[in-house]
C-alpha cells in the first residue's frame, strides 16, 4: 500500500533545480551547436527525457533493495569497462564508448554512481569492523578494479575523479584519520614516477597548463580560446546565440568539455553567478540529505553523490578558466552527452530517495 509520507518529505525543491539546470543545459548546447548541427539539443532533450525516467524508476523503489543488487551492478559495470577495452568505440585517441544498436554508452560514467552504491553497501554491512584491512584495504580493492580499467582506456580525467569521491566516502563513513593517511602517503609518494606512465598527450595538457603558449596552435589551443571565452563575456555577456569564439569555431569541443566557456561568452559573468548559484543549492540540498537521512547507508550514498557532483564542477570550471589541467570531464547538467545526464539525473534520484524515507 502506497505510504502517503513519501510525498509529504518528497524533495520538490530538489527536482526543480535539477530540471532547471537541465533545460539550461540544452539552451547552452543549442547555442553551441546550431551553426554546425541543429539537432544535438533535441538529443540532449531526448537524453533528459530518458534521465527523468530512471529517475522516477530509482525514487520509486527503496534506496535499501538497491543497496541489494550494489554488487551485482558493480560487477555488470566491470564488466562493460572490460568490453570497452576488448572493443569499444574510440573518440579522440580515447576508447570509452560501447554502441547498442543507434546508441553510445560511456560506462565509466556510471561507475561512479555504482561504485558509490557499493561502497554504501560496504560500510552499511561492515559498520562494526575496525583496523585498516575492514576500514581501508577491502575498500581499496573496489576501487582499483575500475580505477585500472578506466586508466587503461585511457581516461585519466574520470579515473582521477574516483579517488577523491572514495576518499570522501571513507572520510563520512568514519574511517580513522590515520588509516586514510596510510592510503594517501604511499600514492603521494608515488605521483612523480607516474610522469613515465601516462601518454604522451596527457603530458602535453600538464606542460600546457603551466605554460599554454608554449604550443598556442596544438596542445595549448584549447585552453587559450577557453580563457578568451571567459573572459570576453565581461558582466553582462555577448547574449544568446551571439558568443563569436562559439559561432566562428575557435573553440573546440564547445558542446561537451567546454560548455562552461560558451556559457560564460553569452552569459557573462552575472549568468555564471546564477548558474554556479544553482549547482551549490543542489550540493548544499544534497549535503543536508545526507546529513539528515535516517541510516549510515543513507548518509553515505548521499554524501558520495554529492562529493562526485562537487567534483566535476570543480575540475571542469577550473580546466576552461586555467586554473586546472585540461581533463575532458563533463559539466554536470550542462554538457552535452547522454551517458553524463543520465547518470546525474539517475544520483539526483537517490538523494530524493533518500529524502522520502528518512522518517519511515
């Protein structure tokens, strides 16, 4: 029988937001991308459409029977990354996409979300084990199972952002302090011998990161027409649709990566306010779900979103304004691509989720 309570602590506020950050979303890619295609804003709407339904599908069953299957979707999720190595599409030197019929998948976008589900499993089921091994060393395990994988793809930006959001999970799930420095030292220890590791135009983005000019016309191009961008759109911005480095094509990849440049162009710098204003409501909406959910397992689900979110906006805002090294990570909400829409939409059901049964 349908429990009236559900809709008495539905977050509305929160589902606003979210569908208001979203058709900003296709207003920013129809501005991106008229000139060249008219019709990948109507793709962004589709990919919307589709995120709002398993979004209704996430709220509607108990964020606990998800917690169930955690593993078992971290597993098929393993699996499709070892699909993507064995024969996945390539974009850009880049293999990450798995084709289904007319449609592309990035499954390393939904391993973020999995591998948050399953570490709120872990730490719900293993709330009375103490010492580094319960604590640390098991949890480790499941993130260097899709760490290595989306490494060996290569992509370097999402894999990085699985350490920050795993090491904020431990942090909330009260992991001892000690324990999480026993994990940090060893890979801080070890961050210049990966220098050798990496390819070589992931070298090229960090050398242009601390000087673009070296290369102004190769590797440092795009983080030069993204400064520009930025910095043309003054308080005000150009307007809709009138961003000269959008429609005159100096700036690459300005539908997905550097979504935020077009936005700040025709915005300007009131339109980033408003926008950034928005995406810290939801962060704070988020942080206050988590903080107020009724279990461990709410409390870190949530806070692992939240973190996840937190993060793409931090590192994609700070690559297109130069404070950041160029990584190819979406802007949540905004950038054009059905795999990161769904999967922000799909993290935003959870929270919801956990909004509705914190008192039942």
């Amino acid at each position: 029988m349908f429990d009236r309570r559900l809709i008495l602590h539905f977050d509305w506020v929160l589902l606003l937001l979210a569908i208001v950050m979203c058709f900003e979303g296709i207003m920013i890619v129809y501005s991106a991308t008229h000139n060249v295609s008219g019709q990948l804003h109507l793709k962004q709407l589709y990919w919307v459409l589709i995120g709002l339904g398993a979004m209704l599908i996430v709220i509607s069953i108990d964020y606990h029977t998800w917690g169930r299957f955690a593993y078992a979707l971290y597993a098929v999720n393993v699996l499709l990354l070892i699909l993507v190595l064995l024969g996945g599409q390539t974009s850009q030197n880049v293999g990450r996409w798995l084709k289904f019929g007319g449609f592309s998948i990035q499954p390393s976008e939904f391993m973020k979300l999995t591998f948050i589900l399953a570490l709120a499993t872990y730490f719900k089921q293993s709330k009375d084990r103490h010492g580094f091994f319960g604590d640390v060393f098991v949890p480790s395990i499941l993130l260097a199972i899709p760490l290595g994988l989306i490494v060996k793809q290569p992509d370097l930006g999402t894999a990085i952002t699985l350490i920050p959001i795993f090491l904020s999970i431990l942090f909330i799930a009260g992991v001892e302090f000690r324990h999480i420095l026993y994990l940090i030292l060893p890979g801080v220890l070890f961050t210049p011998f990966a220098w050798g590791l990496i390819k070589e135009y992931q070298r090229n983005r960090i050398l242009v990161f601390l000087n673009p000019n070296a290369d102004p016309l190769g590797a440092g191009y795009h983080l030069i027409q993204s400064k520009i961008a930025v910095g043309s759109g003054g308080l005000w911005g150009k307007g809709f649709l009138m961003g000269t480095q959008n429609r005159l094509n100096f700036l690459p990849a300005q539908h997905t990566d550097f979504i935020f440049s077009v936005l700040s162009e025709e915005w300007g710098f009131i339109g980033i306010l408003l926008t950034l204003g928005l995406i810290l409501f939801i962060i704070l909406r988020g942080t206050d779900i988590a903080f107020h959910s009724k279990d461990r397992m709410g409390m870190v689900l949530a806070m692992g979103i939240v973190a996840s979110l937190t993060f793409h906006v931090f590192i994609n805002v700070g690559m297109v304004t130069g404070l950041m090294p160029i990584t190819g990570l979406p802007l949540p909400f905004l950038s054009y691509g059905g795999s990161s829409i769904i999967n922000t939409l799909i993290g935003i059901g959870f929270l919801l989720n956990i909004r509705m049964r914190r008192f039942i």
